[in-house]
C-alpha cells in the first residue's frame, strides 16, 4: 500500500503544487508503505517509524519481511538514510539485494533490540553503508 491510499487528509492529492511532499510527509501516511529494491523485488512494507526524541530526527525504520499473515517474518531496523522515495511508484527504495535483506541483523516482534544502544547502531549503519548520526562510520 502506498502513502498516497493513507492520504486521509488529501494532502497528496493537490492537483496544484501546494501542500507537503515528497520532502516533508506525514509519518502516519509512511507506515504500512511497501518497499523495494533497485531490481524491482519487493522487500516489505514499513510497519514503524523510530525517532530520535531528543533530536527530533527519524533514526529508523522497521520493515517486515517474510512470512504469511505476519506469522514468521523477521523486522528490520533501517537506517532512515538508507532508504530513498520513489514519488513515481509511490514507495520506498532500499538498494539492498534481497539475500542481503534476508540475512541483515533482524529480531522478533516479541524481542525488540535497544535502539538507544550506540554499538548496536553503528553495526546496523555499517550493514547498510550509511554514517552514524555523529556522521562517523565503521571500517
């Protein structure tokens, strides 16, 4: 499903070109948005967006994939910086291979992992080649 479908409030849907997006959104209208890679494989869908409070800045966001009926698939934190919007298709952009995705560091629904923890963030930043807040990166 697309942020265009959650476009409750019409905001989107401007046929003049008033209004947000695709540089500033409604973070309610992103989860639930599909994603893909660059070979057109899709990759999940956002089920949450994970902000920096004392930023104001949005760290993460946690995909879902595999499974059926939510049963079995693993979530994933994504750097935000990794993932770019496709305003044509309506969704997001990863350029991760799907084998990579499969075997990134993930966790249950039921075991959420520290997002606070900064060794735990730099190793997700290193998996998707993006920099750390404080703009380091590992090597």
């Amino acid at each position: 499903m697309s942020y265009i479908e959650r476009d409750t409030y019409g905001m989107y849907n401007r046929y003049d070109s008033t209004g947000p997006g695709p540089e500033t959104m409604g973070a309610s209208t992103l989860i639930g948005n599909d994603v893909y890679n660059a070979q057109e494989e899709d990759l999940g869908d956002i089920k949450e967006i994970m902000l920096d409070v004392a930023s104001g800045k949005v760290s993460y966001a946690v995909l879902s994939f595999g499974g059926f009926l939510g049963m079995g698939e693993k979530l994933f934190a994504v750097p935000w910086a990794a993932l770019k919007l496709d305003p044509v298709n309506h969704r997001f952009i990863l350029d991760v291979d799907k084998e990579r995705l499969k075997n990134a560091p993930g966790f249950d629904k039921d075991d959420w992992p520290d997002m606070a923890d900064q060794t735990w963030g730099r190793q997700i930043h290193d998996y998707y080649g993006t920099a750390y807040p404080d703009g380091s990166r590992l090597l």
